[in-house]
C-alpha cells in the first residue's frame, strides 16, 4: 500500500507547475489519468533531447500516470470526462479562468455529476482579481511579487534564475497540499471543494524575512542593502579558476570559524567592508582546493555545483535523489520524488507515456465496445 494508493486523479495541465504536482502524487501511489490532445502543443513535453523518441521532460513529467486522448472540443469527450467522474474524484486543471466552463467542465457543472469533486486550479493570477485573466511565465509573476526589486546585483539589476521558481515551489507545491488538505475536509465532513491556486499568490510570502520587516516597518529593501541579499558577507565568492563558493557563515561559531580559515579580523558576518579581503582570499586557490580546505570544517561554506557534479556527489547518491527507469531497454536517469517515508515508499512504475497510450484499456474499463471506441476515434474524439 502507498500513502495516497485510494486517490484517483485526471490531470488536464500543461507545461510545468501541474504536470510536476500530479507526478508528485501518483509517486505516492494516486491514480492519475493524464488527459489531453495529442494535436496540442505543449513546449515542455516537445523539448529536446528525445529518447527512444519521447522528449526526456515527458519521460519524467508523465511518470506513473496514464494517458488518454481526448478532443475537450467534441461532446463526446465531455461525455467521458464525466463518466470518469463516477471513480476519479479529483481534477487539477491549468486553463486560464473561464476555459473549463466554457468546455462544460468547470466545477459548478461537475459537482453536479459527483458532489464530492475536489476540483483544484492553477493559474498565474488567480480565478478573480484585476490580473486573473492574463497571460504569464515564471519571470512575470517573480516580477510584479516583489521579489525581483531587491534580488540581484546594483550594476545589473534583477538576475534571472535558473528555474521556475513560481511553477514549482508554488504551483505545484501549494496544489498538492491544498488536495491532500481537501482530501481530509472531505473525509470528515463528505464535501468536496474548489481549490483556486495563483503563483502569484504565493510568491509574496516568499518576500520571506525582508518582506516581513517591511511590513513591520522598516524601510523599502532595495538591491544588495539587506543582510541576507548581498549587504552583508553571506554571499558568493569566485575562485582564482572561475568557480564560486558560497558562504552562509552566520551564526557566530561559524563566522568565527570562516575568520580563522582565511586569517582575516572582521566584526561579523554584517561587516560587509570586510567582503572585499573575503574575495581577494578566495580568488586566491581553484575551487577543488577550497574545497579540500573546508571539507572537515562545519562553517557553512559550500561549492557551487554544475548538475554533473550533483549527480555524481556521494550525499545525492546516499539519499537515492537520482533514479533510473527503463525505456524500450534503455536506462534513464530521473529526479526522484524528494519525500522519504518510513513506511510507505515511493514507486517508479513506469516512465512517462505520450498522450493517448492507454485510451483504449480505458474506454474498455468504461464500458465502450471495440466498434464504439473505433467510432469515437473516426470522430476525431481522440485528436
């Protein structure tokens, strides 16, 4: 038994934030039923490189879910979203509001077909409010939370990040506890739910510590002034070969301790005029050797890793963070789910299938006959 194996979900998203928060599920043991078109085009699942020809984000974004093909244009499909409804008692959507009532599937109309539906939304503004109906990326939404007006460097301002930090650490993050708590209010009370999950929403509690001081009352934060964005020594270090260190050493044991490696009086961790004596230090040895020199010494000072480094380091191998799945006979690395329980241990059944794998076994499962799916799919109900 899995932790969430009594869990049956149909996943109408797209691109990231969704297509991650369902996979986290159904690693738990959901039933997910991954619906779409194969006509549509989705950026994510089409991206380079391909494997035994499926995209590798397909490969990992589609783990352990089934797939099923459906035209929510046609009646018939919405026909059969209902009749799944019968079992699947959970829908996560990622349309901009407004879309899945004009398909027939919004909530107010499928509560209708099972009063128990926990039916959760993602968008990047929301279902209501003055931005709820436009369109945005991870970059837009990191811009108007004011994250990005005092993250970056004073020469260049803003600096992009590497990852989808509003998809993930939100979208996704915030759908799956919001289900999992919905899940609970439906067991002791009966009722399903709408849940309405804006990214932007929940960037703003990511203002974190600095946010919360202004709202407090201090002053506005700006760029590289606050203790924790580059106004004080808890920062990134460049070595003499390129690479970069960084230094977390806050705390006094450990601001003590980073003193004493680098032979260098400074007051605290605060004393950002002692920044420039840090940098001459490090640029003084190549990474490897820093490294070396910090690996026996509890200071909060770590290398910056490029991904090879991080999938051949001993600590992301002992915790199994990297896992590897069979395609067509080959071998392929993926991000394990990150939970770890005690008990009930994640599976990696299967990698990601391309939509429509298993419409058929599930049209048979609904009653369909061989000549009604075959008529179904000369409609189009499948493209």
């Amino acid at each position: 038994m899995n932790a969430l194996s009594d869990l049956k979900i149909l996943d109408f998203t797209t691109l990231l934030p969704g297509p991650y928060a369902t996979m986290q599920l159904a690693d738990m043991g959901a039933e997910v039923i991954k619906i779409s078109s194969p006509s549509k085009y989705d950026l994510v699942l089409e991206a380079e490189p391909k494997i035994k020809g499926r995209s590798a984000n397909l490969l990992w974004l589609n783990r352990n879910k089934k797939t099923l093909a459906l035209n929510l244009k046609l009646a018939e499909s919405i026909k059969i979203v209902k009749e799944l409804l019968g079992e699947y008692d959970i829908i996560v959507e990622q349309f901009r509001p407004g879309v899945m009532e004009k398909l027939g599937l919004g909530y107010d109309e499928l509560k209708t077909v099972n009063p128990r539906l926990i039916y959760c939304s993602i968008t990047g503004y929301g279902q209501r409010g003055a931005l709820s109906k436009k369109a945005g990326h991870d970059i837009n939404y990191l811009a108007r939370s004011g994250l990005m007006s005092f993250s970056g460097r004073k020469d260049s301002g803003p600096v992009l990040y590497g990852t989808q930090i509003a998809d993930i650490a939100v979208g996704s993050m915030n759908s799956v506890i919001a289900i999992l708590a919905a899940v609970n209010y439906r067991r002791q009370s009966g009722e399903g739910q709408h849940i309405d999950i804006a990214m932007m929403d929940g960037l703003l509690p990511f203002n974190s510590l600095i946010g919360s001081q202004y709202l407090g009352g201090a002053p506005m934060p700006t760029i590289e002034n606050e203790f924790l964005n580059g106004g004080s020594c808890y920062d990134f270090y460049k070595t003499k070969d390129g690479r970069y260190l960084s230094v977390g050493s806050l705390e006094p044991k450990f601001w003590t301790g980073l003193c004493e490696i680098l032979q260098i009086d400074a007051r605290g961790p605060e004393d950002v005029d002692a920044k420039e004596e840090i940098r001459k230090k490090f640029m003084s040895k190549d990474l490897e050797e820093w490294v070396e020199i910090f690996a026996d010494r509890d200071v909060c000072v770590e290398p910056v890793l490029n991904l090879e480094e991080v999938v051949e380091d001993q600590h992301i191998i002992d915790r199994k963070l990297i896992v590897e799945l069979d395609v067509d006979g080959e071998k392929v690395k993926q991000f394990a789910n990150p939970i770890v329980f005690s008990k009930t241990k994640q599976e990696y059944k299967f990698a990601g299938k391309v939509i429509g794998e298993d419409t058929k076994e599930i049209m048979l499962k609904l009653g369909y006959s061989e000549d009604e799916i075959n008529e179904y799919r000369d409609k189009g109900v499948f493209k």
